[in-house]
C-alpha cells in the first residue's frame, strides 16, 4: 500500500553533518532560533549542509505563511449532520433486530432445553397395561383404593396415558349400571327397530301383497335371525369388556 | 469539567445543538487533514463525513482526561489510511494541484509553497501523516503519537525523515536560492570522472 521511497539514512551523512542537521531540526521543531542556521559554522564549511540549511530556511519561511482557512463545502455540517442521524437511526435500528434474534433464540434454546431435561416417568410401568395371569379368575377385581392425591403443582402436567386409563377405568367401575348390562339389551334394541317393518296380517288376494310376501317374510324375520345373529356377539362383547373393565381396574397410576 | 467533556456529555445526552457545535468545531480541521492525505477534494469530504460518523459512535469512549482535538484527528487520520488501503495506490498528486485551491495562487511564493505541498505528497504515508499532523495542525510529539498510535521515538524519527526528505526535494529541484560564493551542491556521492575510451 505504502509507496517505496528511500529513507534519508540510505543517504549518507558525515558525523561531521549531523550536528547541523541535529540543528535544523530544532529550528523546525520551533526549539532553536532561525538565526541559529546563519551561525552555524560547520555550514559555512561544508556544501552540503550550506545548502539543507538553506533549503531549510526556505522551508521555514513557506511553513510560517499563515494557512488561509479551509474552504468548507456549502452546507457540509449539515450533510454531516444528517449522515450522523441516519446512522445512528440505522444502529438503533439493527439493535433492535439484533435484540429481538437474541431473544427468539433465546426462547428457542429454552424450549429445546425444556423438552430434553423435561422429567421422565419414572417406571415403565405407568403406560403398560398389566397382563394377568392365565388362570386369574374371569371378573375384575375390585376398585383399587385411590391413591392419595397428590400436591398442586403450579404448572399443569402433561397427560400420561397410565393415569388417563386408570382414571377412566374408575369412572367406568363407579357407574352405577354396569354398562355391560346396557349391552345384553342390544338384542331388544333390535327387536324394536324391526317392529315398523312387520306388516299387519292381509287376505292374500291383492296381487302386490302377493308379490312382496317374501319380502315381508323376510323382514318379520329379521328381528329372529338377529337377535340369532348377534347372539354370539353380545356375549362375546359382554365378556369382552368385562375383561376390559377387568383389566383397566388393575392398572396402577404411575403417580 | 474541560470544555471538551462537557461538549461530549451533551452530545451523548443526544442534544443536536452539542452535535452541529461539535462538528463545527472540529469540521476545518478534519477536512484539512483529509484533503493533506488523501490529495482528492471529493474523496476529502466523503471521509471527513465518515470521521464524524465515527466520532459520534465512539464518543463515550473517548477519553475525556485527554484533549478531544487529537482524537478527533486520529480517527480521521485511521480513515484516511483505509481510505487509501481501498483505493490501492497513493495520492496522485496531478488530480490534487488541479483542484486544490493555492493558497497564495498570485504570489511569489506560490511556486514554492505548491513544490512544498507535491514534496510532502509524495512522502510515505507515515512521514506525510507526521508531517501534516505536525507543521500544519500544530499537534505536539505527544499528540501526534496518539493519533497515529506510534511511540514518540517514532513520530520524530518519521518527521525528521519527512523534512529531510523535503529539503532534497527543493535541493533537488533548484529552488534553493544559490549560493553565491560556492559552488552547486555537490552533496551526492563523490562522481566518478568519466574515462574517455
């Protein structure tokens, strides 16, 4: 970046000189008088330093012509003013923007914190639904004695599947009527959704009644065939969900 | 509290007077400077426009035990150096001299004072820095190593170097007034004669 140029110590200068020079730099340097240079008696010996001290003096009478002041541009302050607002328009600006990223990384660090350090439960146990043995006796046990509940805590818990089986299988038991009896009268329930079907008893003479006989054989019997029909389901779903409400009774809250 | 710290404690209590008294104060000084260093007028007024952008961001970090005027001008004197640093070469002096006003454009000595001005251009950029910083701004040793952040050692190392270097250029180019009793300078190497062949 720097332009070479040869430094004034490549130029030789006799010990002899530097005396001189060491003058004409106090005489620049304002710390010895003008009239020192005229004084100078290895000057007036040596060509060399007879003409830097001249040279010097030229200097010295250019250096102190007064500077006339500094043509300013028209209306600088002002641009510079206005250029110093915008920046500092510009710095808020990029502070806020810079405030608000740290802030939403912040928040996002946080939450990603939260989901790895967040507590684990604690046994397995709670999601697992336990299995009993194969010679455990077909009913459900009895309701298990509720656990004491526990304290308040000031942030709602996320649902665990454990307790929501365990909570709802209470509730299942704590109704009343067993809902299993709700689904033994399923049959009966059919019984009577057929009944509109069932055609009152007419003289075999009108042609369309002929022609639909079948039909109407069909459907008085439909309720028969389904009541035969669903007869193996409604046991098989009675004991099913007795083995469900079984089941969901011996599940232990996991907290 | 200096006159200065007060400047600056209503400047970065955001008051816009403190701010254009700010700049007005310091506003020759730093085009001054930059237009010395960077020997271009438009390229003067875009860093000394910068300088002042500067200034005001660093202002609560200015030193206020210390005289704001060199600091102002150390800021200036950094960013002219990047200014030249991105512009890649030195100043050029023709583009200078064709737009810088001449101080002194009818007098005798306005030859003088423009080979002057072209010897300090064509100085290293230490050597100008200390030499504008010094024979024009009037900044003391003391000074002048703050702003441009050397020893002091340095700084008059580098400005003894600049005069000299001053001095053999108006020697060089026969603006010295002659001396009547002797002869020219002889001050270069001892010549060899020539050997006719």
């Amino acid at each position: 970046m720097f332009k070479v140029h040869p430094t004034p110590e490549d130029e030789p200068v006799a010990p002899e000189c530097r005396a001189t020079v060491e003058l004409i730099q106090r005489a620049l340097d304002g710390d010895a008088p003008t009239d020192a240079l005229d004084a100078d008696g290895h000057a007036s010996a040596c060509p060399a330093c007879r003409e830097r001290v001249r040279a010097a003096q030229v200097l010295l009478s250019v250096l102190a012509i007064p500077a006339e002041p500094v043509a300013l541009p028209a209306g600088f302050a002002e641009r510079v003013l206005t250029a110093v607002a915008e920046d500092r328009r510009v710095r808020v600006r990029g502070r806020v923007y810079k405030t608000a990223a740290r802030l939403a990384l912040a928040a996002a660090v946080l939450v990603g914190v939260w989901f790895i350090a967040k507590p684990t439960d604690p046994a397995p146990t709670g999601d697992v639904v336990a299995v009993p043995p194969p010679n455990a006796p077909d009913v459900a046990p009895p309701p298990r004695e509720k656990a004491p509940a526990p304290e308040p805590a000031p942030e709602p818990r996320p649902i665990r599947v454990g307790d929501a089986l365990a909570s709802t299988g209470q509730a299942i038991l704590d109704v009343p009527k067993p809902l299993a009896e709700s689904v033994a009268v399923a049959p009966k329930v059919l019984d009577a959704l057929s009944n509109p079907f069932k055609l009152p008893a007419a003289p075999v003479t009108d042609p369309m009644a002929t022609a639909l006989e079948p039909a109407r054989r069909s459907l008085a019997d439909l309720p028969v065939a389904a009541r035969h029909g669903l007869e193996p389901v409604t046991g098989t779903a009675e004991k099913a969900l007795a083995r469900f409400l079984r089941d969901v009774g011996s599940v232990k809250p996991n907290s | 509290m200096s006159a200065d710290a007060a400047l600056v404690k209503r400047c970065l209590h955001g008051e816009p007077a403190a701010a254009r008294e700010l700049v007005e104060r310091f506003q020759s000084d730093v085009l001054a400077v930059c237009r010395r260093l960077l020997a271009h007028l438009h390229d003067a007024e875009d860093v000394a426009q910068e300088v002042f952008i500067r200034v005001f961001r660093s202002l609560n970090r200015w030193d206020h035990t210390r005289p704001l005027r060199p600091w102002v001008l150390s800021i200036a004197v950094n960013r002219c150096r990047t200014w030249i640093g991105k512009r890649g070469k030195g100043p050029e002096l023709a583009d200078y001299l064709h737009e810088a006003p001449d101080r002194r454009p009818t007098d005798d000595s306005a030859e003088m004072v423009r080979e002057i001005r072209a010897a300090v251009d064509a100085l290293r950029d230490e050597y100008r820095e200390v030499f504008v910083l010094f024979h024009e701004q009037g900044l003391a040793y003391e000074q002048i190593a703050e702003t441009v952040g050397r020893p002091v050692g340095t700084v008059k190392t580098w400005l003894h170097r600049a005069r000299l270097e001053v001095l053999d250029r108006l020697r060089g180019r026969g603006l010295v007034p002659a001396d009547e009793q002797n002869e020219p300078s002889k001050r270069e190497a001892p010549q060899t004669p020539s050997v006719q062949g």
